[in-house]
C-alpha cells in the first residue's frame, strides 16, 4: 500500500502543474432567452469555433443571461450556443459586429433509446456518434431524470427503466448493491454481470475469484457502491456484440457506460445537494405468541406420539421449582422482529467546484454519504472524491485527467439469516436475562442451548438470541478505491487523424473483520466459537492501457468514413490474507485462563492468495456511410487472454451491423407525420474467458498435517490443456420510430444469443483419477426475446407539458446443448425441505424441480393408494389375505405410510410410491416480461411531478420463509397460518376449509417436502417512486445570492401488487444460479419505504 501511496502524490503533483490561462482580445456581447417564456438563461455555453470545428475561446451566461466573450480575430468564425434541453444555436460571425442576442427553443427528452455507431467528433477514449447514425441498439438515460431519487448506488434508480436490463436488488441491507443482467443469463459459471465502463475505461467489480473466501458473499462487493451518482451525468447500456465490440472479452454480457460530469468554459459554479429520508419496513409477517407456540409444540409431540423430554418441559410448563425458568421463558412472549427492526434514516451532501477557461476546464466534488438500515446492526456510509481536468495545451494537444477516491464503511450483521431468525425464534425467550426472583438485568440470555438447538462451533451457525447477535455480533467491511486516469489525445493530421493514448489505475483494498463474541452464542469455553475473530484483508491492482487511431477524412457530401484501430492490454494482481482465531480477549467475556487459538477446528487458522492475470486485444472497426441514408459497421478483434494455454490464448471476435435510414426514401420522405424511420440489423461474436487463473498447469497444495515432521503435498489441480472461450454470438434486428414533430419516439428490438462451449466448474469424471470433477466446456445455451421502448409527449404547451414513458421486455432462457456428466447444483434426499435444482436440456438456467402437492389427507380413507384408472392398488398378506395398499414414502428404504393429516402429493407413475420418479419441473426464477412506465408532469418549468412503476411477470420463486414458518415439525416459531392446520378428520370433505394445512407432526412425517405447495407467482408491480419538484424563480433566488434553487420530496418503494404471501418477490439474480439458494426467498432485510426531501442550489 506505501507503494501505491508514493504514486497517488506523484499523480496529484502532475495535478497541481496544469496552469489556467486565458487572453485579452476583442469582445463580442450579448444576451439569450428563452423562446417558451421569455426568461434569460443562465449557463448556457457560447463558443467561437474556427472553421475546422476547433473551439477558440468560450464563456457562459451569467444570471440575466448576458456574456462576454473574447473573440479570436481570426476570420470565418462561428459562434455557437449550447444548454442542456435546449436546441443548439449557430451563427456565423461578421466582422465589426460586437452585440449578438439569441433566442433558444425548448426540446425535452427524457430516457432514450438510441443506437451507436460513430461520428467525427472523438473524446474520452470512445467515438461521439450522432443518433441517427446509430447501427446497434444502446439504452440511454440522463442523470438529470432521476433527479430526488434517494439511492446510495445509480443502478437503484435504473430499476424498469431500460428495456432488456433487468436489475434486481440483493436485499434491503445498506451497501447490499444490485444484481444487472442484460438480455439474460449468458453463462453458468461464468458469471453474467455486465462490463462497466467509467469515462472510457473498464472498471472491475470483483475481486478475484481465486480469493472468495467462505466468508465472502454477493452483498460484500456491490458492483457500482464506490461511484456517487451526484457524479454521474449520463449512462448508456450497450445491449448486443455489435455495440459492445470495443471492449471485446469484458463486455460479452453486455456493457454499462457511464459518462461523469466534467467542467466547461465558465465562472466558478459551486453547487451544493442534500436529500434526507427516512426509510421504514413493511408490515412483518405475523407469528404464533408464547401461549399459540407452546400449544403447538405439545401438539406435535402428541401426533407423533412422544412426550417433551424432562430437558424441554421447564420451557413451556410452570414449574413451582424452576423459577428461573419460569420468569426467563415460560411467561415470555417476544416479538422478535420487533426487538430487531427499527426506522432508518440516510443523507447524501454532495459539493462541488466547477468551472474553466479557454485553456483548461475543472470540476471537483466532494460526497459523503450515510445510511442507518431499517435492521440493528446494518449501516453503510461512503465519503467520495472526484477531480475532472481538462487542459488544451494547443489547438492539437489535449491533455486529461480524472481522480476519484472512495472510502466505504459497511456494518452487517453477523449472520445473514438473522432477520429470518426473528420469524422462526422461540417467542417464550426473553431478550434479556432475570434472575430467579424475577428481577431483570442488563445481560443477555444467551444460553449453551435450547429446545431449538444450539450453535453449531464447526459449522459457525446455528441458533442464537436474535438481539444479542445483531448488537454484539460484529461484522464491519472497510474498503478504499483510488482511480487515477490520464488521457493524452494529439491530431496528427488535423481533422484527420487523431491519436488517442489512454493510462489507468485502479487500487481496490477491502479490510473484513468479524467477531462474534460469547454473549452471542451462549457457547462454553473453550470452544472455537467463543470471542471468534475474522480477520480478511485483500487488494486489487489493475493497469489498463489504450491506444487508439481515428482515421474521420473529409471525402465528399455523400460518403462518409471513420475507423478506428485500438490496442489495449489489462494487468490485474489480486493478493489477500485470512486469520480466523478463537476465544480472543474481548469487553464482553474473556478467561484469563484459556489461551486463545489460531489452529485447530472449526476453521481457525492463516491462509492466503495471490494471483495475476493479463489480457491484450487488437481491435480495428470500420464504418462507411453513403447519402446519409446506408451505413455499415464493421469490427473485427483479436483477444488474448492468460488464463488459457498457449493453444487456445487468442481468439478472433468479428461483428457487422448495418442502418438503413428509410424515412429518407422518396417513398417515405413526404409523410409529414414521420420524422424519422429508420431499420438495423447487427451480429457478432464475443468471447467470454474463464472466471479462474492457472487451470492450464497442474497445481499442488499442502496438507495441514505432517508425517515424520514433513508436510504432505498433494495435487489440487489437472492441467486443462483444452479449455476454450466462451463464445457469444448475437444476432438483433431492430427499428426506431420518430412521428408527430418528435412526440413519438420508439424502438423495438428483437434479439437471439448463444453461448458456445459453456463453462462448468466440476464436471465427473471417473474417481480412478483421483478427483471427482473438473472444469470443462460443456454445453449450448440460447437467450432470445424482444424489447420495446415508447416515449411519447401528449401534451407540449406554453405552460403544460407531459411526457410518458413505457419499455416492456420479453427474455427466454434456454439450455440446448448438455453434457451427460454434469451433477444436479443440489440433489434432493428423501427428506423434507429439498428442491432439486439442476440443468437440464430444453429447460431455462435457474430451474428447480420438486413434487406436485395436493393438499391434506382429510380422512384416512384418501391415503389408500391408487392406479392410473382410479382404483385402489392391493395387496396380499403372507396369509393371502387382500388389503389396500396405503400411499408411502421411497418404500422400500423407508416404510412411512401417509396418515389422514398428512401433506398429500401427486403420484405421478400411480404406483402408490412417493418417491425420485415423482419430481418434476416446478418452475423458473426467470421472468416472462419486465419493465417500466410513468408519467412526467411539468408545469411552467417550475413544478414538476414524476411518477415511475416498475413490474416483472412470471418468475417463479421458493418462498423458503413459508416453508419454515409452516413446517410444523421442530421447535421454530410458525406463522398464524398454522392456526389452520389440521386437526382432526374430515369425513366430508366439502366441509374441510379450501386453505387448511397438514398437521403438527414433531420429527416425523414429510408434511415440508420440497415441492409446488411453496413455488410462489413471483410477479409484481411496484410503484417505484414519485417525485415532486419546484423550481424557484431565477430573480428571486439572485436576491439570496445564489444561481439556482430547487427543492423536492420523493416518495420510494410506495406500494407493492403482488399475489406473492412473502415479505417481497423481488430474488437476487446472484442468488437465483448459487448452489443451495436457487430462487429462494429467504426474507433477508426488504425494501423500505422511503420519504425524501432534498435540495439542490449553485453558487
């Protein structure tokens, strides 16, 4: 890290030398309005340009709209107006005139589809290409838009508001971060987040998978949490392997841009936001109250026709002579949802220092940003800082460079399932302990251990007292992110041909630590759960090159050529190191007497990791247009990649799209109502490396115990000499629609991709090797759907105006091609609470499998077992004697019969045997459709009200809540829904209520097997936000010394239609492909509701 120091202050020295300077020269003056109302504008930007399209000098509007601009005195001069949502404005300069007013006309635009191709202006390592030039299908949307949102990371606010990106979130837990899947899952193993890209270069989400420790998960490194949004000016998404062609292997599940706010020619501007909110949870889940749960637990020993053991009687019987007991659990009655969650709150302050000269321009800001979770024991806040320099060192020279850091501060709890323990804890518990004459204490009762169990030292879970865990139980994340970018761009031929050489760093640390002391658990010393402690710290240091040509000659008013040839290399080191100890010194309990561990069981110990991977690709793309109505886009890459062998390291990656502009057809061209009509069509090809380093060599480990005091190696790894890239190939057509003076503005896509050599991590192969799998390429998968995208704007006048925005989109998920070897991600046992989930030919990635329940055995006559025509299946006796067959369970390696009571599932093969041939396809966490709608009211640029929704329909999820809170079958806590369960027969069935449950069964039965009874209609629509801002007068808020003054209050999460009984439908993408969590609900932290007020002024 010292190292990496040294070079930040080497960074920020070359900072500090860029000078600003400007010139004395003529001086034209003037002032510009608006044309809707009159009103000046202030900041608009006037710029002199030369007639090669070269900025010469610029300024800004100042509060009555007039400026000042120095001219060049070159001759054939051009002035140009510019300001965000209006119309630009040109006009020629003659010589001896020194007074120019201008008047702008409004255009508004809010979420656009548009399309990327290229155009002759080039900047920040990409190509500025004209919209209607564009051959592949890009979503855009301005920052600008999601003005109020209170969100601690910009893809929050992104949720339904792109056709084909389907961002879900991880949980309702601060820093949790969201999942982003563009036009489907495209690998298995893989992963199938997209590429992001900040200002032109790649920005890593991950840290490497050869360091995902057991104590990692998917919340510990949200994807976009190190960028502030009040940064970010613009995002686009490249959907297809035409558009995401310029950053080759990276961008194979698509690609993220994002475009952060820079300075512009201009006075100092400093700028100052703030939102506040408050953020509350929705209603719990109701459960069972001290007196319903010991009810419950009596009856379900009487079914199964045992008594409670002399050890669990004192927790739910009174006993004159336990009154320890007596006051500490059997009077009890605890809500310990309640105890957990309270109402959160967050602020966001963002300032920043803007502005520039004809030479240079800067913007600098600072954020900080808080937020308390509506669950004890979950906090995240973040201080982030950006600088943005721009300097024209001559009219061919240009020179830039960005610096941002973040500082993050994540607390979590402990254990990830302590909100579902609140569900499912024993309610006669107290929080806290009392003593045995009744008088409370300041202690937790934590016990050894309870009816429901205890926690489990080997395992590191088990059960606990929900309050002392999320008080005492500490897990905090600390991570910090330095970014520094330069940029050198250098025409070699004046508008010509553009030299482009790009260099960035990015230092990623991330420190871990987790103690769990004793008052959490109740566990005895010595045991390696008491006074745990985690210690991880890993780092990331990524080098990335870029360098470019753009080839833009000025040929003729019909043909039109630009090309690009790009080289770039990426170095990535990861290193990290782990210490887990045990009964460590600590406030809450320490024994002098026991010294602590760092070996032994329960996975104390040190370990560490180090790797370092390196691409590089050549990438050269053509595009040629002709009479501005045909263009043709071509790209054709090489990568290479040291995770493969020598034989397989490189790959050719090409891509074609094509426009054509047909509203520019005779046939076409007449019809007033159609602005602009145009059609494209693109494939290509991308590669999709393999996730893990060093699968080529054969790699060794060490045991951690010797023989004759040396240390045994053995083999960890075969050498894969035949690994091959994934390979996606995408094929789109689409048409974009602009009618009605632009108030119609549509695009539809329909798309299909593959994935070729689909990469599995542990296939099988025979035990005779010595290993059970390795990784291989295994498979064809195909995502295929359509999207479409209307914005429209009904209403557009002097005062009024209304803009409605609607994208829908379809995605299917299916598996082609499968090797035989490939074992289930889960395999069901005969046993409750197990869904198989595997993959299977013909079905969607992210299927789970299970029986179909029926219902409830009402009376034991339905539990006779019956054949395919409805009679019942017989049997005969060693005596002959003919009985009914009564329905059983994997007889004959388990004689359970169903009695009347019972769950009741479909008997598929009708051979009176509920067992592995009667699974079947349940369902998919995979949507049918997604997407957004809402409306956007202004009224005379003062007030304006947005509203969004945000809808998916058809995912299938497990609600594992339900499951737990309904099984009826140890010493949980359940749901009132189990004041419904069955208790004695139904002779008539017509009188048995349509909701009843099975029966209260401790220990026995299979009343919870995995199956349809808890696969859930996933879908809903979610009223996502609503906004209302106003705008104060320019005149007015001069007064107060400031530019501008906005205020606003937004509502967030405001109400949820679903036929889901959970808590939220909404599944993380992450979870939904993880072994063991496939579609599961497991009602970790929800999504609050969320009341914002905020601010925003300049100064």
């Amino acid at each position: 890290m010292k190292n990496h120091r040294s070079f930040l202050l080497l960074c920020l020295s070359l900072l500090m030398m860029v000078q600003l300077t400007a010139q004395q020269r003529q001086i034209l003056h003037g002032k510009v309005t608006s044309q809707t109302d009159k009103l000046p504008l202030i900041g608009v930007s006037v710029a002199e340009y030369d007639a090669s399209n070269r900025i010469l000098n610029g300024t800004t509007t100042d509060f009555d709209g007039n400026y000042a601009l120095r001219l060049s005195g070159q001759p054939g001069t051009r002035i140009a107006f510019t300001y965000i949502g209006y119309k630009p404005v040109t006009r020629n300069l003659t010589a001896g005139v020194s007074n120019l007013n201008v008047v702008m006309e409004e255009v508004t635009q809010a979420i656009r589809e548009v399309n990327v191709t290229a155009s002759r202006q080039v900047s920040a390592g990409s190509i500025n290409i004209a919209e209607r030039d564009l051959t592949f299908a890009m979503a855009r949307v301005e920052t600008k838009d999601l003005e109020g949102l209170q969100v601690a990371s910009i893809d929050e606010a992104l949720q339904g508001r792109m056709a084909g990106v389907d961002i879900v979130a991880n949980s309702g837990e601060p820093g949790a971060g969201m999942s982003i899947r563009i036009r489907g899952t495209t690998s298995i193993n893989n992963g199938s987040d997209p590429l992001i890209v900040v200002d032109g270069i790649p920005y890593d989400t991950n840290i490497g998978s050869d360091f995902d420790f057991a104590t990692a998960d998917e919340d510990s490194y949200a994807q976009l949490l190190n960028i502030s949004p009040n940064d970010i000016q613009e995002i686009s998404v490249l959907k297809d392997a035409a558009a995401s062609a310029m950053y080759g292997n990276r961008g194979a599940n698509g690609v993220l841009l994002i475009k952060t706010k820079r300075g512009a020619v201009t006075k100092p501007t400093l700028s100052y936001s703030f939102k506040g909110s408050m953020n509350v949870l929705a209603e719990p889940i109701p459960t069972l109250n001290g007196q319903q749960y010991a009810t419950l637990i009596m009856e379900q020993a009487q079914n199964a026709g045992n008594l409670l053991s002399s050890s669990v009687t004192p927790f739910f019987t009174i006993d004159v002579n336990n009154p320890y007991h007596f006051y500490n659990y059997v009077t009890q009655s605890t809500d310990w949802y309640d105890a957990l969650t309270r109402t959160g709150f967050t602020q966001d302050h963002s300032i920043s220092l803007s502005g520039g000269g004809d030479k240079a321009q800067y913007r600098t800001s600072i954020g900080y940003y808080d937020q308390q979770g509506t669950v004890i024991g979950q906090a995240y806040s973040r201080v982030t800082a950006q600088l943005n320099l721009d300097y024209n060192v001559s009219d061919y020279l240009k020179f830039q460079v960005n610096f941002s850091y973040t500082h993050g501060d994540q607390d979590k709890n402990y254990t990830t399932d302590l909100l579902n323990s609140a569900y499912t804890r024993m309610p006669n518990m107290s929080i806290y302990e009392y003593t045995a004459t009744g008088e409370p204490t300041d202690n937790y009762l934590s016990p050894n251990t309870t009816p429901q169990g205890y926690w489990n030292s080997n395992s590191n879970k088990g059960i606990y007292n929900p309050v002392a865990m999320a008080n005492a139980g500490y897990w905090k994340i600390k991570s910090e992110r330095i970014l520094p970018k330069f940029n050198l761009q250098y025409w070699v031929i004046p508008e010509v041909l553009k030299y482009q050489a790009d260099l960035a760093f990015d230092i990623n640390t991330t420190k871990d630590i987790r103690f769990l002391p004793q008052i959490a658990t109740g566990r005895l010393w010595p045991e390696v759960s008491v006074n745990r402690a985690t210690d991880l710290y890993s780092e990331a240091f990524n080098v990335q090159t870029f360098n470019r040509l753009y080839y833009t000659p000025k040929l003729s008013k019909d043909h039109d050529v630009i090309g690009l040839l790009q080289y770039s290399t990426y170095d990535s080191r990861n290193s990290s190191y782990q210490e887990v100890s045990a009964l460590s010194a600590s406030t809450y309990l320490t024994d002098p007497a026991i010294a602590s561990k760092i070996n032994g069981a329960g996975g104390l110990g040190l370990s560490s990791g180090g790797s370092q991977a390196r691409s590089l690709s050549l990438m050269a793309m053509l595009q040629y247009k002709l009479f501005d109505k045909y263009i043709i886009n071509g790209t054709i890459r090489r990568d290479g990649d040291s995770k493969y062998n020598k034989k397989n390291r490189y790959g050719y990656f090409p891509s074609l799209s094509l426009r054509w502009r047909a509203s520019d057809e005779p046939f076409i061209r007449d019809i007033k109502q159609i602005n602009e009509l145009s059609f494209r069509a693109s494939t290509g090809v991308t590669g999709n490396p393999v996730s893990r380093n060093y699968m080529f060599y054969n790699t060794y480990g060490t045991y951690g115990w010797t023989y004759l005091g040396e240390p045994g190696v053995y083999s960890t790894g075969l050498e894969l000499a035949n690994l091959k890239w994934e390979t996606v190939t995408d094929y789109n057509f689409g048409a974009n629609l602009l009618m009605f003076e632009n108030r119609i503005n549509a695009e539809f896509n329909i798309y299909r991709k593959r994935t070729d050599n689909l990469f599995f991590n542990s296939v099988n192969i025979s035990s005779s090797t010595g290993y059970s799998g390795i990784p291989m390429n295994v498979g064809i998968m195909d995502n295929y759907g359509w999207e479409l995208s209307v914005m429209t704007q009904p209403i557009r006048g002097k005062d009024w105006q209304v803009d409605f925005n609607i994208n829908l989109a379809r995605s299917q998920n299916e598996v082609v091609e499968l090797s035989d070897n490939i074992p289930p991600i889960s395999t069901p046992t005969a046993s409750n609470g197990s869904y198989l989930t595997k993959i299977q030919v013909g079905n969607p990635l992210g299927s789970f499998y299970g029986y179909r329940y029926a219902g409830v055995y009402l009376n034991e006559s339905q539990t006779i077992a019956l054949d395919k025509k409805g009679n019942p299946i017989y049997t005969y006796d060693d005596k002959g004697v003919k009985e009914a067959v009564k329905m059983r369970f994997w007889y004959p390696s388990n004689g359970y019969e169903f009695q009347a009571g019972d769950a009741r599932y479909e008997d598929i093969n009708h051979d009176g045997n509920i067992n592995s041939q009667d699974i079947v396809y349940l369902g998919d966490v995979n949507p049918l459709l997604t997407g957004g709608f809402g409306p956007t009211i202004r009224y005379k640029r003062k007030l304006t009200l947005a509203a969004y929704f945000y809808f998916r329909y058809g995912a299938e999820v497990i609600n594992q809540t339900r499951m737990d809170m309904e099984k009826m079958y140890d010493y949980n806590n359940q749901s009132t829904a189990v004041l419904r369960r069955w208790r004695h027969p139904y002779d008539d069935p017509s009188q048995a209520p349509a909701d009843l449950l099975p029966r209260a069964l401790q220990g026995r039965g299979y009343n919870w097997l995995g199956s349809s009874r808890y696969v859930e209609d996933g879908s809903f629509l979610r009223f996502k936000s609503l906004t209302l801002t106003y705008t104060f007068d320019r005149d007015k808020v001069k007064m107060l010394g400031l530019n501008d003054l906005k205020i606003w209050g937004t509502m967030q999460n405001i109400y949820l239609w679903t036929n889901y009984t959970g808590m939220d439908p909404e599944i993380s993408l992450r979870a939904a492909i993880r072994s063991g969590d496939l579609g599961k609900d497991t009602s970790r932290s929800g999504r609050p509701q969320e009341f914002s007020i905020g601010l925003s002024t300049s100064f």
